[in-house]
C-alpha cells in the first residue's frame, strides 16, 4: 500500500516539527539583563502554517488532486542595547516544511514561501540540518545588524529587511526580496546584506502620495536598464504601481484598498508560462523579487474589519484584467491573548483552466486552498 506508506513517511517526518514546537513557548519574563541603560532582551515565536488544497482534475499539473503543506518556524531575535545610542539585533531561525512528494505543480501555490537561496547576502548562512523527499528543516541567520541613533539621523548596518515604496500589495521601487501577493506568512521578510550593486541593473524610481479629501492616492514609477535583454524583451523595463485607499464609514470602519500593477518582467500571456519558467534567467528575477506577479498585469481589492476587540476579517481579490482569472482570499484574524494569533483563510480560484500542460489564464489553475495558521509569541 505505497499511498499508505507515504502518508505515514510524512507523519514520521513531522516528529523534529513537533519538537520545536514543545521548544518553543514562550517564557514569561523576556528581559534577560538590565543594567542601567543597558540591556540584553530576546524574542521568541513559534509559527505553523498548514494548508489542504484541492486542484484543477488535471494529472499533468497535479499529480495527486488533495494535497497539504505545511510550514513549522521557530524564530528568536536577541536584542542588546549596549548604550543608549546603539542597538544590536539579531534573528536566528529553524524551520520545518513539509511539501508533497508527487511531483508536478504543489498544493498551495503562492501561499506558502518557497526554500530558495536569499539574494543580495554575501554568505548565505541557511543550511539544512535534515533534507528529505517532502521535508526541509533548515537554520538561519536572518537578521545580524546594529544600528547608531545620533541626533536625527539613524545609521544601520549589517543584514537587515529592507522594504521601499507605498504601495500595500504590489511594489514598484520594493527592489529586496518582496512578498508575492498570495503570500500568507508575511510577518518576516528575508534579510539582505546592504553591501555592494543591486544584481548589475541600473535602476530609478520615483514614489509619490497625496491626500483628497478622506482619500488617499500613492503610486511608483521604477525604471530598471538590465546588463541583458531580458526573457522575452529588451533591456529597458519599467514597473508601475496605481492605488488608493478610503475607509468606509461602515461600523468603526472598513479600510478599502485598490491597487493596480504593471511588470515589465512579467509574461505577456498565461500560454507562454512553459517558456518563460524554462529560462533560467527568468527564475532568477523571479525568484529575488524582480516580478511580484507571473504576468504582467494585476488588479487587487483589499478590505478589513475589526469585528470585535479579539476577532477580525479581511477579503483579499487579485485578478489579471488580461485574461480574466483571479482568487478571491478571505480570512479571519482570532486574537484570543496576548500571545496567541489563529489566521484561518481561504483562497478560491476563478478563470480559465489548463488542458493538459497548457494553462489558458494566470490564476483559474490554482487548487482550492484552506489555511490555518497559529503563531505563539512573546
């Protein structure tokens, strides 16, 4: 019975998961040394992220129709204050996933982050401690930097996150490992080290808000000249980044968001997916961020409530205005303590299918995703 087999491998698989997560509650008190101005504190949470998809009834794609993924992380981020004007930080992580073993396109795609090597760090320092078919447990260094208060002025050095731009989903000018736009788990995004060129292109952007009347419009302009044409096109690629926001004056509020987005890195059309993923060149802008988005075009609505002091709900809908095909993403944030945080959300495709290898839109292949997500911290 191999599909028996399999699903007790995976079962087994889950024991050094399980351990991290008896490792790593919380303790009561988290300042560990104070003396006078000066202090050593540490951070802990512990985060699982697990997901059950249904795909499209097609082989190729999906090997197996009803799979699940899930992501066991466990992070401490020390923090010691030396003087009043420096702050030394760091974050160290182990973390567990657990993917299907069938081959073909995963369950939950997009939602879940991917093992890739970080981009702009001099030496990676992510290395695994147990690799398996189906299992990744990995530790790194994701965070290492100090930063100087003088005056005004704030000096930080060392691998660090760096976020640019306005826009809330999609980025223009947002250059360092940005968060794809299915992404559930965006609480930490990847530390770079701030040294050295920006992977050799020229690169200008400009951003911009303003505020009319109880609304509020941002946009991003980035140029980018690459060192080579890029997959299918040529060396002068620009994105851009429209939106807006309003709350809306429905009980204590409802704060809406629209945004469009244009990648230049993006492909023109869902057919051309085969080609495109196949250049090695194109993977690697995808996958440090270059492209948020597969295609080249995305218009995403987003909307939140706080239902009660413990319970909110926010929907997120993305959809290429090319082809038509989108994901409608609800889900509810439950805040039970201080410490405690349970997502649980949904992701339903609409749009166009595959036939066989080919996809005809850019979202109406992705499976049916249920997510539950629990994170423990200080």
């Amino acid at each position: 019975m191999p599909g028996v087999r399999a699903r007790r491998g995976r079962r087994a698989a889950l024991a050094p998961a399980l351990l991290i997560a008896l490792l790593a509650r919380p303790a009561a008190a988290r300042e560990l040394w104070r003396d006078g101005g000066r202090s050593l504190e540490l951070r802990t949470t512990f985060k699982v992220t697990g997901t059950v998809s249904r795909a499209p009834d097609d082989t190729l794609l999906y090997p197996e129709r009803l799979t699940d993924e899930s992501l066991w992380r466990l992070r401490l981020e020390p923090i010691w204050r030396p003087g009043p004007a420096v702050t030394v930080d760091a974050a160290y992580e182990q973390r567990v996933s657990v993917t299907p073993t069938s081959g073909g396109l995963s369950g939950a795609v997009g939602v879940l982050p991917r093992e890739f090597p970080a981009p702009y760090r001099l030496v990676q320092l992510d290395a695994p401690i147990r690799e398996q078919p189906g299992l990744a447990w990995r530790q790194e260094l994701d965070r290492a930097y100090a930063a100087f208060h003088t005056g005004p002025a704030e000096i930080t050095a060392g691998r660090q996150a760096v976020g640019w731009g306005r826009g809330t989903l999609f980025g223009a000018v947002d250059l360092f490992v940005p968060f794809t736009p299915l992404e559930a788990d965006r609480e930490w995004r990847r530390g770079i080290d701030v040294l050295g060129q920006r992977a050799r292109d020229l690169v200008a952007g400009l951003t911009s808000s303003a505020a009319i009347g109880s609304a509020e419009l941002h946009g991003e302009l980035a140029y980018f000249r690459t060192p080579e044409p890029i997959t299918g096109g040529g060396r002068d690629v620009t994105k851009l980044v429209l939106g807006g926001s309003y709350r809306l004056g429905l009980g204590a509020g409802v704060p809406l968001i629209v945004e469009y987005h244009y990648s230049g890195f993006g492909i023109p059309n869902a057919v051309d997916i085969p080609t495109y993923v196949a250049d090695p060149a194109f993977r690697i802008r995808y996958g440090r961020g270059d492209t948020q988005i597969l295609g080249q075009h995305a218009l995403a609505l987003l909307a939140s409530a706080d239902l009660s002091p413990a319970l909110a709900a926010a929907l997120t809908a993305i959809a290429d205005p090319h082809d038509g095909s989108g994901v409608l993403a609800p889900n509810l944030t439950l805040r039970p303590g201080d410490r405690l945080v349970i997502l649980a959300g949904l992701y339903v495709p609409w749009g166009a299918g595959a036939s066989g290898t080919t996809l005809h839109s850019f979202y109406g292949s992705t499976p049916l995703t249920a997510l539950l997500q629990v994170t423990i911290a200080d």
